[in-house]
C-alpha cells in the first residue's frame, strides 16, 4: 500500500494527482495524496496540503511537484514550473487599449512573489511557538478565498501590470465623415413570463416500534404459552413524494415503488421469525410480526436480565431522499425454579408378609422447572457437605470442616452422583436431568433426611430448594462395601452375589440377594486393538484431487504391534498444488488415541515443502515440537493435517509423501480400578446399597491390603495372601495356596471348583470355611459329602477335608496346614488317618458349625 503524504486543506482552479501510470484524478478538499504521485497545476490553480508528519505544503499555479516521502522528513521540495506563456501582439495590444494611449506611462513597482508567466517553488509550514512560520513562496495563511483578477484574467496571467508600458506614439488626428445615423425603432419587448416555483422537496419519516418477549413462554420454559410467542406491532413510513423502497431487516417491502405480495418472512440475526403482513400507501401503516423460536444466550448468572436486537428499517422516497428508524426487540431471559419436596419411605401395613418397596424415587424438578435455557443439577447438600457438579466432575466442598464427605462415586458417563448418609440412606441423583432415587438404610427410629439442592440453567442463574425424606424405622438388610482384588482380566468381571453378601447382614435373618453380580471394568491387555497382522502401508494417493482424498480416519486395528509397547503404521499420501480452492492441498489424518499414549510422527521421508501440525479433535492446531510426539491427555481423536507449502521459486505442482506413525502404549492403564454399587435385597422388600471396588493385579498372586479384602483367583494355580483385615479368598478352581494374615478370615469355595487347596493359617472360631456354595443341592446328609483325614505330624500336621459324594471321586480336597481336626473335637482317626463316617465326622461338622469354623448354608 502506498504511502501517505497528506491531506488536502485547500485547492482552488485545476489541481490533479498525477500516478505514476499516468492516471489523473482531480484533487479537492479532503483527498489524500500518496508517495509517487505528482501534483500538478494549471494556470488558475493552487494547493494547501497537510503533511502527515506536521506543517503544510502549498502550491502556486502553473506547477508540478513529485510526492516523496522525504518531503515528511522536512527536506526542501524540488518544483518544476511549466512553460512560461509568451504574450502575443494581439494581446498586447489589448494590454495597450485597456491602459490608455492617451495616459503617460507608468513606472512598475517591485516585481510580485510570482513572476510572468509561471508559478513559484513549494512552500513548506512549519508550526514553532504556536505561530507558522513560511520557509518560501506567497502568504502563509492559505487560500482561504477564490483569487479575483480585478484587471482581467490575460492581463494577470502576462504580468501586464508589472510591467511598465512602451513608448507612447501619437498618431495623426483625422476628422472622419458626419453621417445622420439611421432611426431605429425601439424592439418590441416580449412579455416576461412569472418564474416558476420549483416543487417543494419533502423528507422521509419513518416511526419506531418495540415488542417484548418473554422467554418464560417458551416450550419448556417455565411459563409456556404459545400463544405469547408471536405478537404483532406496526409502524408508519410517511414520503409525501412518493415511496420508491422500503426494507425491514433485509426484506424487501418496496421495490421501484411497486408493493411486494405479503406476507413476507425472514430469520433474524437472532434466528428468529419476522414477517411483515401489510402495507396501506393511504396512511403508511406497516404491520408486521416477530415469532421467537428459541432461547438466546444472555449474560451468565445475571437473572431475568434482557438481550435483544435492532431490525433496521430504511425507505427512500422518488427524489432520493431517506428515512430510517429501528424495530426494537427486547427479550427477557427466563431463570430455573426450585420448589421443596417432600417425600415418605412407605411402611408396611400391619399383618403383610411381603413389603412395599422402600425405594423413593423422583425428580428434583417437581414444582420447579430449569427454565427456557435449559440447565442441569448445579449442587448437591447432605449433611453440611456441597458436591459441585461441573464440566470437570464433582467437586466436594465441606462446611463442616470435618472431612465428612458422604461421596460414593460419580459416573462421568451418565453423570449420576451417589451419595451415602451416615444413616445409611442411599441417594441416587442424575446430576443432568434431576432424577433421583433414595433407599434408606436400617434406622432404629424414624429420622428425617434433608438434601439440598441448587438447579442452574445454562445461562448460569441459580435456584436452591430443600429435599425432605421422611423415614421410618426399618431393620432391612445391611450391605457392606466391598473391595475386590483380583487377576481376572477382562472387560466383565462377574462377581458372584455370595462374594458380595459374604460380609453383609441381615437383621431379619432373611436370605439375601445381590445385584447387579457383573461389572463392566473395561479392561484389556495393553495393545490388544492393534491388531494388523503384518507391517503395512496405506495408500492414500490413488484419488488424487477430489475431496475424498483430503481426509482419512486411521483405526487402531491398521497398527501394526511392532514391540512389546509399540504399535507402527505407514502411510503413503498425496498433496494437490497449491490453490485457494484446490481439493487437496491438504491432508488431515484422524488418529484414535487412548489417555497416556504417545504418537511419534516419523517425517524424515517429508519434503520440507509440507507444513505438519496437530490439534486434540475441534481444538486449536499447533506445532509439532521437535521430537514430533503427541502425548494424549485424554481418550480422543487427535488430529494431524499435512499442507502443501512451496517455498518461492520452487514450482507449484502436486506432490507425494510418506509418513510413519507409532503409538507408545506403554504408559497407558489399561486397567483402571473400577467403582461401583451392588444392592443387597431380603425377600420382605428390603434392600440397601453398597459400593464396590475392583482392582486388577497381574500374575497368579494376589496380595490384601490392610483393610477387609476380597482376593478373587481365576482358574490357575494361585497364592493368595491375606492383609491385617478381615479377608474373604476365593481361590478358584486349580490347585491354590490361601494364607489369610491377621483378622478374621473366610476362606470361600464356589459352585463347581476342583482342585487342590492348602489353607496355610486356618484358625479355629476366627476364620471360617465357607462351603455353602460348593454344596447347594445337595439334599443327603452332610456327612455323606464330607471327608475328614488327618496325617503328619508337628510342622507336617495337616487336616484334609475331601467334598464328594460317599464312594465316588473328590471334586475339591482343602488341607488345613498345621490343623488336627480329629484331636480339636475329640475323635480318633482310623486307617491311613481317616476319620470314620457316621457319629465321628458328624462330631467334626457340628463342632465346627458351633463355633463358626464351617459355614454349609446360604443364609
């Protein structure tokens, strides 16, 4: 772009901008001048110019000057003056007769600022101590006025008057001839018409007009009304000349003076409807009506605040001349309503032997709605605790101060928070849409539970009301959570319903059940998607320029599992020349990344003629750094674009390419702790919730913590190790070695294990033997099934128990390691250790089922 010299102040006569193309343009009040372009006079012309950089430039008449940037440095300006006008003797008798042959001479003054025939340098202003001082030419305050050429414009122009006259010749007197003049009638004057008054030019008015809308009225807002959502208004055009157009908001009402067909509708800037039904010429009444269609965004968390728009309205009239005014559209915003709830666990009647569920259920927007905006569950309060829900979660904020956070999980999938009372009840919320449900827990006496509860909608305005659950006393079931340690890898981890009732309880003695007792965990072996059988290459060039060729979505199963943490692919690709609106002058690669991976982009086979950037799906792109790795922050596709930059010089034309892409998935957990509930019911509808935790441990040892355990084995030979709590191990089919550790330990045998088993610290009235399970159906008596042998001595001593029926094979052997049975209750072994059948092992069974040592039913 070229540069500016300055503005024009003041130009009188000819004056032209000269381009250095030779293009003129006549220059006045307010233009700009520009670097490289020539001022140029004429014989009547002059110029005041306002530098840019400070003071003025002038110009006289007959001049040319060259514009250059220097001229704003304050360097002297070099003026061309054009050819001086000779005069001719015609003229110059002109100059003669209009002086006077008769008069004497006169002698000339002081030659003027301009000589004959041509103009004078630039003059440049400075401005110092606030006067402006002129560094050459004529006076420095500006043409202000038109010069007047009081002496005739030749005369000026020739410097006739500054010039002194010639000699005076005299020449001879003769007397010429007296002749009558002829008698000439005076003419005939013709009659003066009166002049004619031009029309009167009237100006166009056009009125204002203004509706308001409330958003309440929307459908699902929380006053709908439909009938409210489309009102009409009108306003009026008045050109008294004659209308030629009218628009509002960009439809065309008018058009050439001619009225379009009605009615005319068209979406607003906001999106909403605008129709305009009627025009009436006669009174300049314009109906019109505006339908709104849906909410707008209003400023956050400001109230039943207002947003709106201006619907421009302009009318022309048949002499050009305009009118414009605005419809003015307000629309209030409409805020959520909370309203308390109150809410009863039913009671069984008297006399009913089955229960009605103790389960509440409901919505949190009962009485209340979120409002036209729509909006979600913003908080949570139970007991001086506030769980935040936003886009990152949950966030736990607690009053009291004394960690008293009753948080059992949050679901970032469905965004269901559960929430645990100190009473036991359990709360269940979709933090989305406001359902909730709440199972109370075993209360002595009835109690009151008071939630909570703020809605916000998605403009961030706030209503808070309290929830209310009134609870009876109830002796329902007692679920305890449970946290699961296992080395079963898979997506579904089936937990059977005796592991997770094992250490619940149930007040009634009723039997329990447990659901659900399969757990999606979602684990996998590291690198088990990558499932391309052999290295390969994808080809991506074979379209060349069509939009198919412009983006491509690289599965996970196209890698090639290369090492034990790495997975490769190659990729053959083609970029179209460079155009504006070329198909495929770039590429974009769509690459599935899991949390804690890391994609290496291999561009040693790229020309440097391809620019390469990434972005995390609809995010911003940014460069690679110099390793060209992506880590992933999260699950997501990650995105590459690949474009085609020709450096200058270098022709533009389509090219090949070949990139190499790995996946490091050596950082990823594949399996993460899983967190749930499970729900323990009794037969009388009672039930209560509990949380329960899965954590994977590889190989075939499974290790407790120092908490209560439960060390859940696959189908291998495993050792599993108790920690200080009290543990539940389930060793599993195969041939495994169980230790409890300290506490009291239950060592548990499911439905159709076999193997092998040592239990290594059994001990008696603490640690029990669960074989309830291994034995259901079983309708004999237990004796029939169970085997007791007792062989060794001191550190060899070992108590074996074989399940099976009497004189077919042992499905399940258990040694008890450093265990004598027999001895413990006072019956002697027989043969080969054997304790017999009948009185002796019927000895055992009861004694252990006395003091806890055996457990054979399921309740």
């Amino acid at each position: 772009m070229a540069r500016v010299i300055g503005t024009v102040r003041q130009a009188v006569g000819d004056v032209v901008a000269v381009s250095s193309s030779g293009t003129q343009r006549m220059l006045s009040e307010g233009d700009r001048v520009f670097a490289g372009e020539r001022l140029q006079t004429g014989t009547t012309g002059a110029i005041v110019v306002q530098l840019e950089g400070g003071g003025e430039l002038t110009l006289g008449r007959e001049s040319r000057l060259l514009l250059e940037p220097a001229l704003l440095d304050g360097q002297p300006a070099h003026v061309e003056t054009l050819d001086p006008i000779t005069p001719t003797l015609g003229l110059l008798a002109a100059v003669e007769q209009a002086t006077g042959l008769d008069e004497e001479p006169v002698q000339s003054g002081d030659e003027t600022v301009s000589a004959e025939g041509g103009g004078h340098t630039a003059v440049i202003l400075h401005e110092t101590g606030s006067e402006v001082t002129p560094v050459t030419g004529f006076a420095t305050q500006g043409l202000t006025l038109v010069p007047l050429f009081p002496e005739g414009q030749a005369e000026f122009l020739r410097g006739v008057a500054s010039e002194p006259p010639g000699a005076v010749v005299i020449p001879p007197i003769v007397e010429p001839p007296i002749t009558e003049p002829p008698v000439v009638e005076p003419p005939v004057e013709p009659p003066i018409d009166p002049p004619v008054e031009p029309p009167v030019d009237h100006c166009v008015q056009v009125s204002c007009s203004a509706l308001t809308f409330n958003e309440a009225n929307l459908c699902g807002g929380s006053q709908p009304d439909a009938g409210k959502l489309t009102q009409q208004g009108t306003f009026t055009v008045s050109a008294p000349d004659g209308l030629q157009s009218l628009t509002v908001g960009g439809i065309e009402v008018v058009v050439a003076g001619v009225v379009m067909g009605f009615p005319l509708t068209a979406l607003t800037a906001l999106g909403n409807s605008l129709s305009i039904t009627g025009y009436d010429p006669q009174s300049g009444v314009v109906s019109y009506s505006y339908t709104l269609l849906d909410s707008l965004e209003h400023p956050e968390g400001e109230g039943a605040n207002s947003v709106g728009e201006q619907i421009e309205v302009i009318a022309t009239d048949r002499d050009g001349d305009s009118g414009s005014a605005h419809l003015d559209i307000s629309i209030i915003d409409d805020v959520p309503m909370a309203a308390d709830i109150e809410l009863s666990v039913p009671c069984p009647p008297p006399g009913c032997e089955v229960a009605p569920s103790r389960v509440v259920s409901g919505s949190l927007l009962t009485g209340g709605t979120f409002g036209a905006d729509g909006g979600f569950v913003k908080s949570i309060t139970l007991e001086g605790v506030t769980y935040l829900h936003d886009q990152s979660g949950i966030r736990v904020v607690d009053e009291t101060g004394c960690g008293g956070s009753r948080l059992v999980g949050f679901d970032p999938v469905t965004h269901e928070l559960t929430l645990l009372s100190s009473t036991g009840g359990t709360l269940l919320v979709n933090m989305d849409s406001g359902a909730f449900s709440y199972t109370p827990g075993a209360v002595g006496s009835p109690m009151t539970e008071q939630i909570g509860f703020v809605l916000s909608d998605n403009d961030g305005d706030l209503s808070g009301a309290d929830l209310s659950i009134q609870v009876p006393a109830w002796q329902g079931p007692q679920a305890v959570a449970d946290h699961i340690i296992t080395n079963i890898l898979a997506p579904c981890i089936e937990v059977p319903g005796a592991v997770l009732l094992a250490n619940d309880r149930s007040p009634q003695g009723d039997s329990l059940s447990a659901t659900p007792t399969v757990f999606h965990t979602g684990w996998r072996a590291p690198g088990t998607d990558f499932t391309a059988c052999m290295p390969g290459t994808i080809e991506f060039k074979g379209i060349r320029d069509k939009v198919e060729n412009q983006v491509r979505d690289l599965n996970r199963s196209d890698f090639y599992v290369n090492s034990a943490v790495t997975a490769t692919v190659l990729l053959n690709g083609y970029l179209g020349a460079w155009q504006i609106d070329t198909y495929n002058h770039q590429d974009i690669l769509n690459i599935e990344l899991k949390a804690g991976e890391t994609l290496t982009v291999d561009t040693r086979y790229l020309s440097d003629q391809i620019g390469l950037a990434w972005k995390m799906d609809n995010g911003e792109f940014q460069p690679l750094d110099a390793s060209g790795t992506i880590t992933a922050t999260e699950d997501n596709v990650y995105r590459l674009i690949l474009i085609h930059q020709p450096d200058p010089g270098v022709v533009n034309k389509g090219l090949t390419y070949q990139i190499g892409l790995t996946i490091d998935y050596s950082a990823v957990d594949t399996t993460p702790t899983y967190h749930g509930t499970y729900t323990a019911s009794d037969a009388h509808g009672g039930s209560d919730v509990a949380p329960v935790s899965i954590r994977y441990q590889q190989g075939h040892s499974l290790v407790g913590t120092d908490g209560d355990d439960v060390l859940l084995a696959g189908g291998a030979n495993d050792c599993l190790y108790g920690g200080d709590g009290n543990d539940l191990l389930i060793g599993g089919a195969g041939n495994d070695t169980l230790t409890g550790g300290a506490g009291q330990d239950t060592f548990m045998w499911l439905a159709g294990d076999t193997g092998h088993d040592r239990v290594v610290d059994f001990t008696f009235g603490a640690d029990k033997l669960d074989l309830s399970q291994l034995l259901q159906g079983v309708g004999d008596s237990l004796d029939d099934y169970l085997h007791f042998k007792v062989s060794g001595s001191g550190v060899n001593l070992v108590s074996s128990i074989e399940v099976g029926a009497s004189g077919g094979a042992s499905s399940q052997t258990i040694d008890l390691a450093g265990i004598d049975l027999a001895g413990h209750y006072g019956v002697t072994t027989g043969t080969g250790g054997w304790v017999a059948s009948g009185a002796d092992t019927a000895s055992i069974i009861n004694g252990m089922l006395g003091d806890h040592s055996l457990k054979v039913d399921t309740v």
